[in-house]
C-alpha cells in the first residue's frame, strides 16, 4: 500500500509540472517574451525549491527503510575496521552531498531572472579554485592513507600464533588445505595434480611435511578469536576469494600466490542466534567472472571454537594416507565432518570416490 501511495505520489507530480508548462506557455503569449520568461524561471526557482525539500525527505526515508540492511554484520577484527573507515568515508561525503547540493539548489532559486537583475560573467577564480581543489585533495590523500594502512597490515605478515590455509581455486569448485601437527605445509609442484590418484593439488608425497597435510573441499573451517593466514592460489583462470561478512577479499592469480590475514570474531553458532536465520552460513563466493560455472563457485566457511576444530581435525584423513590408501582400498575409513555430512572426494573416472573433501 505504500509503494502504491508513492507511485501516485510522483505521478501527480509530474501532471502538476507539466501542467505549469502548458500554463507558462500561453502566459508568454500574453505577456510578451521577456516577461514569460521571467515567470518561468521564477516558477522553475520554486520547483527547485521543492525539489530540494522532497529530495532530502527521499533521502532519510530511504536511510531509515535501509538502516542496517546495506552491510551484513562484521565478523572480523578487520571487518570492523574496514567498517569504520566506510562510515567516515560516508560522513564526509554526506556532509559535502549536503553542502553543495543545499547550496546549488538555493542559489538557482535566490539569484533566478527577476526584472532590474543583470547576470554577471565570471569566467574564473583562481583563489577560489585552488583552495577547493587542495582541500578536495588533501581530504582524498587522508582517506588514501586510512585505506592503504588497513591493506598492507591485512596482507603483510599474521601473528605467530595464527593459523595457516591454503585456499585453491578451480573451475568450479575451492579446495583447502591444512598443514596438520606439524604446522607446515608441504611441497606442491603443478606437474603432480592428478585426480584420478587423489592428488588434487599436486602435494609432492616425497616431502614429509605432506603426510599429515589435510585436504578438503567446499567447507573452510577456522577458529574464532584466532588469527588466519589464507595462501590463495588458481589452478585455471583468474578466481576471487570474496567474503563479505569478513569485509574481505583477494584474486586467486593462476602461477602467482596470494596472501592475506585477519581474526575472525563470530562462531557460526554465534551468528545463527544473532541473525536468527537457523540456515546462516558465511559463505566464500568467487567474486571475479570465471566461466560458464561461475555462479556455482561457492564454499561455507564454518568459524568455531579452538577445540570443535581440533575434533574436526583429528577427525579427518590425511590427503598422503588417502592417495597411500589405494595400496590397499580397504584399509580406507569413513570420515566424518563435525556438520554430520560425510565427506568424500569428487568421483573420477580411474578410482572409488574417497572420503576426503566436505561437500
């Protein structure tokens, strides 16, 4: 009922304008030339005028209508402060919005042609010219600064206690890896990617940091309240790890390694009780065009606490004793995600689907 109310709204405006026209018109019959056209543009000053008020009422309906809805909640150390600098980047533009918007609109209406008024030419104001132009720039390089503070802390160096997962994009689907007890990642080489004999990221078996390295598809889990540091790679084209609860996101490069970091503040858990959406995911979305799949290039991103991932962990099937596993195929377990779904690796032509990725 609203929304049909302001349809109306606006149309009657629009008659009332074009009614004004068609008044106008047979004044300057009337009255002559010249004075038309000083009863137009004094009617056109006040329709600058209104103009002006419904616009500004616009603008706080539309603020109240979306108050809280533009953003999702921040779910991270670095979310907030991004959010932060997003509300001082918007009170500054609000406030010069305002300021040369009021300004334009007035002085259309204060300085109209009106008999006994003469327009001036100015053809410029150095002056006046550079000292808006300093400010402008001086404003813009505080903002620049501000941001380029937030990027170099998200992608220099994490915290020695934070944890480390290589995210691996491919069309279509994202894999992550785990460095295991150890804490190291082991060796990769392109030349060893091999579905077919569980080695979707081409570990190389001989370096021992690789046997206890944990592989899964489709769910990232992190802990909260502990620092992560993502090693983003492509197999393919060019993918984009975005995640906008974390107000993050970085390119998956084909050849070139990635890197960033940040804290995440909210379990999952936590989420689905504020939201109050029983279905609440964080989701890891591909956010650069990548092919015909692109749409399907999704992961859920599970944040719990420290000791829910270690049962995961300690749950789950190093990638190294699942592609050993083929030596003996029945030696291989089922393994279990602490989300209750069985994961398993993508089927392939040569072997059994094992149980190694999340769906």
């Amino acid at each position: 009922m609203t929304d049909l109310l302001i349809v109306i709204t606006v149309v009657l405006i629009l008659v009332i304008i074009i009614q004004i026209s068609k008044a106008s018109e047979y004044v300057s019959v009337l009255k002559g030339k010249e004075k038309s056209v000083q009863q137009s543009d004094k009617v056109n000053a006040w329709l600058l005028i209104l103009f002006l008020i419904f616009g500004l009422i616009g603008i706080y309906i539309c603020q109240e209508l979306l108050k809280g809805k533009l953003l999702p909640v921040a779910a991270s150390v670095q979310g907030a402060a991004i959010d932060h600098m997003i509300i001082v980047t918007g009170i500054i533009t609000a406030f010069v919005f305002f300021v040369t918007q009021i300004l334009l609109f007035y002085f259309g209406f204060r300085y109209h042609n009106k008999p006994g008024r003469k327009a001036k030419y100015l053809p410029d104001n150095d002056p006046l010219e550079i000292t808006w132009t300093a400010i402008t720039a001086l404003v813009m390089l505080v903002l620049t600064i501000f941001g380029l503070k937030e990027w170099f802390e998200i992608t220099g160096p994490a915290p020695k206690n934070a944890m480390v997962v290589e995210v691996t994009g491919k069309q279509f689907a994202w894999l992550f890896r785990y460095p295991g007890k150890d804490g190291v990642l082991g060796r990769k080489d392109y030349k060893l990617i091999d579905p077919a004999k569980d080695n979707p990221l081409g570990q190389d078996w001989s370096d021992q940091a690789n046997d206890d390295d944990v592989v899964s598809s489709g769910v990232m889990h992190l802990v909260v309240d502990r620092p992560v540091r993502l090693i983003i790679n492509s197999q393919d084209v060019i993918h984009d790890v975005g995640m906008p609860y974390f107000r993050l996101k970085m390119d998956a490069m084909p050849g070139i390694p990635t890197t960033l970091w940040f804290t995440p503040t909210i379990t999952t858990a936590q989420m689905i009780k504020k939201t109050g959406d029983p279905d609440f995911v964080y989701e890891l979305a591909c956010d650069q065009l990548c092919g015909q799949g692109h749409f399907t290039m999704r992961a859920t991103i599970i944040v719990e606490t420290q000791q829910q991932f270690n049962q995961w962990e300690a749950s789950q099937e190093s990638q190294y004793k699942i592609a050993m596993a083929d030596l003996n195929p029945a030696s291989t377990p089922d393994v279990k995600d602490t989300i209750g779904t069985k994961t398993s690796l993508p089927p392939s032509d040569s072997t059994k689907a094992k149980v190694a990725f999340a769906k």
